[in-house]
C-alpha cells in the first residue's frame, strides 16, 4: 500500500504521468497601501486592516436616511494608480455606525453596520450632526455653456455643447439616476432603441453636470457627470440630423425615487425648427419633424442584496517580473495570456539543477501574488511565495527570464 501511495504522490509532482491541471492564481488582498484620509484623522494600522476586512465581505446592509457623515478615507494602490482605490466613509445613525466601501471600478457603494470605531468617534462632535437625506435629485439650468465648455476641455471644433441642454445638479443621497430613453418618430412611438443608462452617485451630497452635445458628425452625445468622471453615451447613427433643438420649458427639475420624471425633449429634424414647441406634444412635433427622443430618469435608491450588489464589469491586470537585469512590465495581451496560463497549469517540483531567475507579481485592482521564477535550458517554474507550491509554466518566455 506505501508503494502504491508512493507512486501516486510521484505522478503528481512529476510530469509524464498526466498530471491534473490546477489553478495557481490565489490573489490575496494587498499588505500596504498609500493612504488619503482627513488630516485631523489617524488610523491605526490595525483600524486600516479592520476597514478593509469589513470591505471584502458581501454588503448586507443600508444607510438610514438619518444619519451624519463622519469622515471618509481611501486607499490607493502603493505602486500603480491604474490598478484603482478604495473609499471607505464612517457615519453615524443614533447610535449605530455604518461603513461604505466602493472602489474606484465599481459602480455602486456597499454598506457595513460595524461597531464605533475609536479614531473615528474621537474626532469634532460636529461631524455628528446628523441630517434627513432624501433621495431627491435637483437641477439647476445653466445657461453659460462656454463655463461647461472650459470646465471638460471641450474642443468646439469636434463637439459643442447644445443650447438650453445644460444643467448642474447636486443628489444628496446614495443611489443612482436611472435613465430610460423612447423614440417618437412620424407619429408613433417605436420599441426602445436605446438601451437604459445607470448612472450611481456616492453617498453625501454630490455635484455635478448634465448636457447635450453636438459633434462633428452630427451624432448626440449625452454627458453626465463632475471632474474628473464625467461620463459619455454617444447616441447610436440614427439620431444624426442636421438641425436639433432641446425643449427649453424646464428652469429647474426634481427627481424623486418613487417615479420618473421627463427631463429633456430633444426635436431632430432635416429641416428648420421653428416657433415654440414647448406646448406641443412629442406626438404632434415628430408629424411635422420627423423624430423626437425623449430622455426620461428617476433615481433609485439602494435595495438591499440589490442596489449594494457588487457589478460585474472587466478588471484591471497587471504582471510585472523583477529581476537582476530589471523590471518588465507585460502588456495586455501577454498579461492575458500569463494568467490564463498560471489557471490552468499543472503542479510539478522543480529540478535542483533549476536556477532563480527573479520574481513575478500578479495584481487585479487591489490584490497581488508574488512567485519565484525558476528557469532550467528548456523548461520556467514559479514557486508561491506564500504556498510553496510550485508549478511549471507551459512553454513560452513571458518575459525573456530564459537562462543561457
């Protein structure tokens, strides 16, 4: 029985015996990370870890519209800002106290009920002041288009904001604008063209803007958004017209969380637009125009298991090997490529005669793994820095740590 133990744990670690494919890749959370927070806050390296702790687990929970915003901290990546941040904000509710954690790819925050926390309620009794919240989105019309044009960078050569479309809004809650879009053309309304946009905002008081835009190639664009994330859906082909007009009716708007609202009638026709239209319906203008879109939104607020759901959405990848000779940096599609190798790769001890190499590093937003590379004349091994466990990577030189 030993021998046969013996010989199976030997095909395991040995090719030639069809060895299983395994996955290597175990990325773990980061051990250090570059902190902004409020100058009036210190954390503990052990607070830090317990906020982060809270973050990884699945959201369970809501803010109370009740409640004060006590101070909000971020972590950053240590190296590469291209692999995102994570924002953590502590408020108070009575005696409940709450965290929210979104990072800088997500779209949607999570919310913690957790215990008080020390460094936090040390600070200004002020900061707990707590404030009814609604989920209320107001706009503001804005008629100083050249302001937005500066505020973005716009170039009027290739895109110009269009008249009456521009407005700042503020949403003093967490959530998101809902947007839905119909089509009224030659009398009737078609079935959706354009699919519904979700725009989230954090939680607090947010500011930002929304306006229309023309381009060169006389296609709409919509722009939502503050610096610097101001966010674009360019409208599909069939919304280009030579002559537009926005439906100026509106001064200021409100958005509320129990129904939708008409934000903006957009008329696009080959022809002149004349007179008023505000009086007139969507029906009756795109008889005598042609086409009427119509941007409709509503805010939605979060819905536990739903609204605080992580989203999918693709991720940010990065390997990067060190060695004596220096550093490379894989580019995409070789990234790609070493992590679809290291998922699927079978576990073998590498050779004694095998000589180090240097060491790669895997990160994915805000997690990371590190391997020892180990090269032979013919075959590359990488060893878990944390596991031990070693494999032997399919042949390919990744990054050129091939030994002579």
């Amino acid at each position: 029985m030993r021998t046969y133990w013996g010989i199976l744990l030997s095909c395991v670690l040995l090719s030639g015996c069809g060895a299983e494919t395994l996955n290597a890749i175990e990325l773990r959370p980061l051990s250090s990370y570059r902190v902004e927070q409020d100058p009036e806050v210190m954390l503990t390296e052990k607070t830090k870890q317990q906020l982060l702790t809270y973050c990884e687990r699945r959201s369970v929970d809501i803010l109370p519209e009740r409640r004060a915003k006590v101070a909000e901290v971020t972590f950053h990546h240590p190296l590469y800002e291209v692999l995102g941040s994570k924002k953590v904000k502590y408020f108070s509710a009575g005696d409940e106290r709450y965290i929210t954690c979104v990072n800088s790819n997500q779209l949607l925050e999570r919310t913690f009920a957790v215990k008080p926390i020390q460094e936090f309620e040390a600070l200004d009794k002020n900061r707990f002041e707590e404030a009814e919240v609604v989920s209320t989105m107001e706009f503001e019309r804005v008629d100083d288009l050249e302001q937005i044009a500066d505020a973005f960078n716009l170039n009027d050569t290739h895109e110009e904001v269009m008249s009456d479309s521009a407005f700042r809004y503020t949403t003093p809650d967490t959530g998101a604008m809902y947007v839905t879009f119909e089509t009224i053309r030659s009398g009737r309304t078609l079935d959706p063209i354009i699919e519904p946009k979700l725009f989230p905002f954090e939680s607090g008081r947010n500011e930002g803007y929304v306006f229309l835009t023309k381009r060169a190639d006389n296609r709409l664009a919509l722009r939502i958004g503050g610096e610097p994330s101001l966010k674009q859906l360019v409208l599909p082909s069939m919304y280009e017209a030579s002559y537009m007009r926005v439906d100026t009716k509106e001064e200021q708007l409100s958005l509320k969380g129990d129904h939708r609202e008409l934000m903006k009638r957009i008329i696009l026709s080959d022809r002149p637009i004349e007179g008023e239209v505000a009086e007139q319906t969507s029906l009756s203008l795109s008889k005598t125009y042609g086409t009427v879109l119509e941007i409709w939104g509503h805010v939605r607020r979060p819905v536990l298991n739903k609204m605080s759901a992580r989203p999918s959405g693709i991720e940010t990848r990065l390997a990067v090997f060190e060695s004596d000779q220096g550093t490379t940096w894989l580019d995409g599609p070789k990234t790609q490529e070493l992590f679809d190798a290291l998922s699927h790769i079978q576990l073998r001890e590498k050779p004694t005669a095998a000589v180090h190499a240097g060491e790669l590093h895997l990160y994915e937003e805000l997690t990371e793994q590190s391997f020892d590379v180990w090269t032979t004349k013919t075959e590359m091994y990488v060893v878990d820095q944390k596991t031990s466990q070693p494999y032997v990577l399919p042949e390919n030189d990744y990054f050129q740590a091939r030994q002579p």
